[in-house]
C-alpha cells in the first residue's frame, strides 16, 4: 500500500489552519513510498494510485470521492476535518458523505469535533472516524514554566484573532482589573491580528487607560509568524484562551503555548476540556437561544469574569501540561491510517455537542455535484475568468476573498447552515 496526497503546497501558509495542512504534507512526502500529485490536473492525477492504495485528501476531499466513483477504482481516502462549525468543511462532508465506502476514513484534530460531527453525519460510521491532529512532533518543547508566586508581577498573554468570538473584550476587561486590584503587578502581551477598529492597539490602550493602566503595562505584538512566536511565549507567565470561538475545533494556541512552557487559562467548552487540567478550565456561560450561520466565527458564549480574575490573583492554575498529548503525535496520525481508531479520552466536551442544533439541507442534486466539482477545479487551477463569469451567471459580484474555496463554494453551490443553541442554554 502506497499513500498519495495533493503535493502542490503554498511555502508560506498564514492561519494555523494553512499552516496544518502545509507542514502534514511536508512531514509526509519525506518519507519514503509516499506519492505527490497535483489536484489541479483532474481525474488523471489519480493515474499512479493503484487499487488497495490510501490517498490523503485536504481541502477539497469531495474531488478524491467523486472521481473514484467515476474511474470505479477501489482505493481508500482520508479526509480531513480541521474546523467546528464552519461551512466549508461542513460542506464537505455533506458532500462526501454519499460516496463514502468501507475503510475510508474522517481525521478530527479532537474528540469534541468528532462528537459533533458523527452527530450530524450518520453516513461516516464511528469506527471510520479517528482523533488525529500531528503537530507536537514539529514544536520544540520546553519545561513548564514556575507559576510566579502571589505578590509578584503576573504576565499575561493572549495569542489569536482581537475578535468577539474570542472573547478578547473579556481579556482587556479582567486585565484592567487585575492591574488595580494587584497595585500593578501585572503586564499585558498580546498577539494576533484586530478583527475590527475596536480592538486597533492605540483603542486597546486608551480603554486600558481608563482603568488607570499606564502604557509600559501593555505590549502588542501585531501579528506574528510562527517560527516567532518565542517572542510572546518567552515574554509571559499564563496564556487566557476564553474564547468560545464556533469555529474552533483544534485549540492550536493552547498546544503551541503548552509545549512553549506556558501555562493556559481557558473557557470550559470544545477543545479545551481534553487538552486542559480541569483546574485551567474557566467556567463557561453559552449564549440562550443563539442562532447563527456557518459563513463566520460566532462567540457561542462568555467566561465568568470574576472567577478568571480570582485565579490570575491567587495563582489558581496548574503548571502547563498537555493531558492527552497522544493523538497530537506523529505516531497516532500513522496509527490512524492503518489501523482501528484509538480509544476515546476519558474527558471531553460531552455538551456543546448535543446542545448544538444544525439547519437541514435538502438531499443533494447532481447538478449541484457538478458545480461544486467545477468551482473546485477552477479554484485549484487559478482560473480567475471562468470563476468571475460563473459568479456573474448566479449574479453575484466577485467577493473580496474570491479566491478562497469557502466563500466560492457558499456563493456558488450552497448557502451555509444555520445553527442555533437552545433557549436553555
């Protein structure tokens, strides 16, 4: 058995999502019998797989499904799915799921994404369903850091999106209080990108002055590479993740300041409850009645503020430790493509799951097979004209983003989903 995969990869990758992608091909196509080819190429690229070979699929595992059925072939394929809820990678399995076959296999990044996704998609059996997501092996480990002792200056940090959905409002919030109530022992680092000009850095420190925090308090770092990460971990004591992200499903910031060192205070939901000692889990309030779409990160709920506040003050939280490293690992990843899936952990998010309720689409037409297969090619080949023309067929005008798979696939194939929480939440 021989394992294929789309070998054409970005050599700079931006989210950690990108990144995920870039550097499992990269680690992959260095060992040896493992076979590169180019999507871009169709149906022929599939020329050198062989009946009994395993051929890893990325973000386009649909094209890999229906051109099996098309060349009647008998290889095996494995998807993967890198996101909660978030249109694209929902699409994709609503897309795959009627051609799916005995020993093909979905890869989650965490048990809470598989939860929910086997909840959702009964066609994808659990034993044709792993928990793999190989990125420990790529990081550089270092010793957790010593929890610094009360009455001493607290650093904190934050690392993602300034956005809602992560609840950065809340970091800026408990911050500003931790600053008074400690005398000012305490510091601020942030990095990653603002989502909006509420959280530009010249608004995060005015409103931060407004709580008396003098400016030498506060760093921001703007966005960082990821070989430069160092430059945030190296500079802070605990790492707050409160964010309840609907997107979220891999909880990299976590892993990437885990192996860092760096201890991780987060809210109670997804994929923090089997990366976390309970003790750094924040308790977490969803939002009742929420109801929302797949087209965007959404915060599905707040941290309890006063309870962050209180472990930053007293120090209540274990030093950084990852509580199930296993399926983080090359070698669960290996074990997954060739044997049965791994054993569930004993703690994950049980909740969210069966609390979430998912829009129904309708069963899928061919025609709507062949338009999503069109608008694939036509993304993977660069081929501006023939997706500006199908835009102005459906007559929408050309999105900003209007190379991206995800946003091409919600224009020109289907909508995404709504979702919603229930009322009691």
């Amino acid at each position: 058995m021989r394992l294929h995969l789309h070998g054409r990869r970005p050599a700079h990758a931006g989210d950690g999502e990108s990144r995920t992608h870039r550097d499992t091909a990269c680690f992959l196509l260095s060992h040896k019998g493992v076979v590169p080819h180019d999507l871009a190429a169709g149906p022929r690229c599939l020329a050198e797989v062989a009946d009994g070979d395993l051929v890893l699929a990325g973000a386009h595992a649909f094209l890999y499904h229906r051109w099996r059925e098309r060349l009647g072939r008998e290889f095996r394929i494995v998807r993967q799915v890198h996101a909660a809820l978030r249109a694209d990678y929902w699409l994709q399995e609503e897309l795959c799921a009627p051609l799916l076959r005995p020993g093909d296999l979905a890869l989650f990044p965490t048990e809470y994404a598989r939860r929910l996704y086997l909840r959702h998609f009964p066609a994808t059996e659990p034993r044709a369903a792993a928990v793999s997501y190989p990125l420990l092996d790529r990081l550089d480990a270092f010793p957790p850091l010593p929890v610094p002792p009360m009455n001493t200056v607290l650093r904190v940090g934050f690392l993602g999106a300034h956005s809602a959905a992560r609840n950065f409002d809340q970091v800026v919030g408990v911050f500003g209080r931790l600053h008074r109530e400690t005398g000012g022992r305490a510091r601020l680092v942030c990095a990653g990108r603002p989502d909006s000009p509420r959280w530009q850095e010249n608004a995060v420190r005015a409103r931060l002055a407004d709580d008396w925090v003098p400016a030498a308090a506060v760093t921001m770092l703007g966005e960082l590479a990821p070989d430069h990460l160092d430059a945030l971990f190296g500079e802070i004591d605990v790492l707050l993740c409160p964010g309840t992200s609907s997107t979220d499903a891999t909880g990299r910031a976590m892993l990437e300041a885990l192996t860092a060192g760096v201890p991780v205070l987060a809210a109670g939901i997804g994929p923090a409850v089997e990366l976390l000692p309970e003790r750094n889990l924040l308790p977490t309030r969803l939002h009742a009645d929420l109801k929302s779409t797949m087209d965007c990160p959404t915060q599905l709920g707040r941290v309890d503020e006063d309870a962050l506040l209180h472990k930053l003050i007293t120090r209540d939280f274990a030093p950084a430790r990852i509580t199930d490293p296993a399926p983080r690992q090359d070698a669960a990843f290996w074990k997954a493509l060739t044997g049965p899936p791994a054993t569930e952990p004993s703690r994950y998010d049980h909740r969210l799951p069966g609390l979430l309720r998912i829009g129904e689409r309708a069963t899928l037409s061919p025609a709507t097979l062949d338009r999503a297969e069109q608008v694939c090619l036509a993304q993977l080949r660069g081929c501006r004209a023939e997706l500006k023309n199908l835009l102005a067929e459906s007559g929408l005008a050309p999105p900003r983003a209007a190379g991206t798979l995800p946003r091409l696939l919600n224009s020109l194939v289907l909508p995404p989903l709504p979702y919603s929480l229930p009322a009691t939440a």
